[in-house]
C-alpha cells in the first residue's frame, strides 16, 4: 500500500521481533473488539498492529484500559471498512471505530515532516498538524517513549521493537525516543506523560530525560490551557495522585499548572496547604481503587483551597462577611488559574460551592443544617470539611456534629438541632436611601 511522507534513513534496518513463545501477550487477554478491529484490517490486506499502553501494560501483567491501533490504512480507508467508525481531529487525523460505550482508536503510521508541507506543521517547534503519514518504522520513531513504541502484530503474534522498548521495560526505565529535548518541544505535554508514566508504572526517568524536564518546563505556558485541563485529569484521576503531584513537584513543572498554589507550598500554617492537599490526592485514590465516583469539582477545590483561603482572609479584614469572603476570593482565584488550566465552567462552580458551603456548615441554628442536607453539593462539602479536619483541631467538633447529624432519624434530627444555641449573628442591612444601619 503506498502512503505519503518521504521515510527518514532506517535507524535500525533490523527491528527485533519477539515471537509469541518470548513474551506473555495472549490473544485471550485482549478485548474482543480491538481484535476485531485487527482482524478486518489484515482481511483486507492493511497491516494493523496493537500498539502504546495496551501493548506495554500486556507485557507487565496489567489490565490495559485503552486498546489502540496503528495500520498503514489512511483514515478516510478505516473509515470505509467500518460502518461504526468516525474521523476526528485536525491536529492529529485519527480514526475512531465505535463499539456501543467502547471506542478502539486507529491511526495511520505517522512520519517524517517535509519543510513546507502543511500537513505537518510546526510553529516554534512545537508540531501543530500532524497529518503527515508513513512507514511503520517512521511511526516507532516518532512516538514518545520508548515503553510506549511496542507493536504487536496481528499476522505472527510477534512483539516488534525498534527503539529497545522491551529492555527498558524490563529495566524499568522511562525513555525518550530521541532528543528528549526537541521531543518536549514539539509537544510539551510529553512532559506530562513522563511524569503519569513514572508515577504509573513505578518507572525512572533516563538520566537525559530527566534532565530536559527540569530544563524546559516554561514550554508548558505555550500549551492551550483547555488541552492541560485533559491532561490533569489523567494524572491526578487515575489513581496514582499522590506520586504524580511529588513528581510534578520534584521537576518543578506543578507550578506551570498551579501557580497560585505553588507558590504557597513553600508555606505552611498548622499543616496547610501541602499536607492537606497530600491528604486530598490520597482521598481520591482511595476512591478509585474502591471504585467510587470521584469528580474533578472536589479535586480542583483542594487545589485551589489555600489561594481561597488566604484570599478570603485578606477580603474579611477588609469588612466583607464570610460568605461574600470566600465567594469573591473564589471568583478571583479561579479567573487566575484558568489562564494555566482552563477546567470547564460546571466544575469550576462546584468547586466554589464546595468552598462556600464551609462558612454555612459552621451556622448550625434554626432549621439551617436539615435545609443544608438537602443542598446538591452537601456531601462534596462535608468531606471537605473532614479533610480540614485532619489538620485543623477548631473543626473537629464541626465535622463529629455534621457526621452526628447525618446519623440520625428525622425526630434526632431535629432535637440535635433545637440544642444548637443561637450563633448570635444577625445579619446587617443598609436602609435604603443611606442613614446608619440597622439590625435585622
């Protein structure tokens, strides 16, 4: 089949292939649709190969949670032989072939780019357009790790191997393919990846890898901020939270993503806000493994707390009131963030009701708190409030009263409350046309 592109010299004219009786990828351990996916492109005379993280998840006794397709077929012929197959993408053309909830991704080997072609684009040497198509060495060398260049073909059940994949998966090593430098410049994000591969597998970067994501984490301002908010949620949702964020730290790349944030981690006061976000990625790998739902709201409003917090201090000695505090904090904290990562609006308001809602678990008279049960986001906040527990001993009795409440029928309910004294805070209102305030 011929495709477009111009190959770049061999690198290593010799792959080596790994036949079945060499590595531990079965046919029975990989998802029936992604064989079937394999299988009619190789009827149809297409080479296909499973490749990327399914490939080295098989090899490491993992369940793979993506199975991906590389094939020689261009995508507008994927298309033809799938009925349930749609294109997507301008920047990367990309094939996806829909099965109900299951989607098996196919793409064209990628190449080299020629100077001009506007198919594979690049601006300040980051790779804008990348439809330039190719061989399947091409396509092994252009990929991002060595780790993640496995292919396994369909035809003779082999693992091929052009970048030396299978040794530094059995070394545990994480490896750019290439010039790490040039390779994080044409897309920054593979920063990224190195940092959730590391964390995900238990891996170590390479000595020059390493090296270039201390060197080059400034590029991370270039990416768009809506593309990062992806790429967030599969380092911190995924769960290996907890290693990711020391990770990110340790290359001083989290503070491209949370500025705000970062800059008060060299601060602390009564275990905030290191601790607390520590114990909050922990929360939520907990969640996962338990299979329990997690939403990006709680994650973003325990990234964000301690600028809210702090900010809403300043704001509350300036005569705002608790409430008006923190929901002003919270609309000037996310408008600075959004510029890094632009999370989409719905969380981003979950996440200041989540902050909101402390201030009204702390007023505890009236009918209040059986009102505040019914409230969407009550549970969000109260698992909040019990994480700020852990590290601040004012609120503990807060939190064993919310968890009381909770407990009880609807009679203890509202004893628990009657026993409550008044807060004694009444709110002030202004008389109209101006003259002194008054109590209400």
């Amino acid at each position: 089949k011929s495709v477009l592109g111009r190959p770049a010299p061999p690198k290593d004219p010799a792959p080596r292939r790994h036949a079945r009786p060499g590595h531990g990828i079965s046919r029975a351990k990989i998802r029936e649709n992604a064989l079937k996916v394999l299988y009619r492109l190789k009827k149809a005379g297409d080479e296909g190969y499973l490749v990327g993280g399914g490939v080295r998840d098989l090899l490491l006794g993992r369940e793979p949670k993506d199975f991906d397709v590389a094939t020689n077929a261009l995508p507008d012929e994927v298309k033809a032989l799938f009925r349930n197959c749609r294109l997507i993408g301008r920047r990367f053309r990309l094939a996806h072939v829909h099965f109900g909830r299951e989607i098996i991704e196919v793409a064209t080997f990628r190449g080299h780019h020629d100077e001009g072609d506007d198919a594979g684009r690049t601006e300040n040497g980051m790779i804008v357009r990348d439809n330039v198509y190719g061989s399947l060495e091409e396509d092994a060398w252009r990929r991002d790790f060595t780790v993640n260049a496995l292919y396994y073909n369909i035809n003779d059940f082999s693992v091929v191997d052009y970048t030396g994949g299978m040794e530094d998966l059995k070394a545990g090593r994480l490896r750019a393919i290439g010039d790490p430098r040039q390779r994080y410049r044409e897309d920054p994000v593979r920063m990224l990846r190195a940092v959730r591969f590391a964390a995900k597998l238990g891996f170590r970067n390479d000595e020059t890898s390493e090296a270039a994501l201390f060197e080059l984490g400034h590029l991370l301002e270039e990416v768009v901020p809506a593309r990062l908010f992806d790429e967030i949620l599969k380092l911190f949702m995924a769960g290996y939270a907890v290693e990711t964020f020391e990770l990110l730290r340790h290359y001083r790349l989290f503070g491209y993503l949370f500025p705000d944030t970062d800059e008060l981690l060299h601060y602390e006061d009564e275990g905030f806000p290191l601790t607390f976000i520590v114990r909050a990625l922990e929360n939520t790998d907990i969640r996962i493994r338990e299979e329990k739902p997690v939403t990006p709201a709680f994650l973003f409003a325990a990234l964000l707390w301690e600028p809210a917090r702090r900010q809403a201090a300043l704001l509350r000695e300036a005569d705002a009131s608790p409430i008006q505090a923190i929901q002003m904090a919270g609309d000037e904290v996310v408008a600075r963030q959004v510029r890094h990562v632009a999370f989409p609006k719905r969380f981003s308001l979950q996440a200041r009701e989540i902050w909101a809602l402390q201030e009204r678990l702390a007023r505890r008279n009236g009918k209040r708190p059986l009102r505040l049960l019914e409230h969407p986001r009550f549970r969000a906040a109260y698992d909040f409030l019990l994480l700020r527990a852990e590290y601040d001993e004012s609120l503990v009795e807060l939190a064993e009263w919310w968890t009381r409440l909770q407990e009880e029928d609807e009679s203890g309910r509202e004893k628990l409350c009657a026993a409550r004294p008044s807060s004694g805070r009444r709110r002030r209102r202004r008389r109209r046309g101006g003259g002194k305030k008054a109590e209400s």
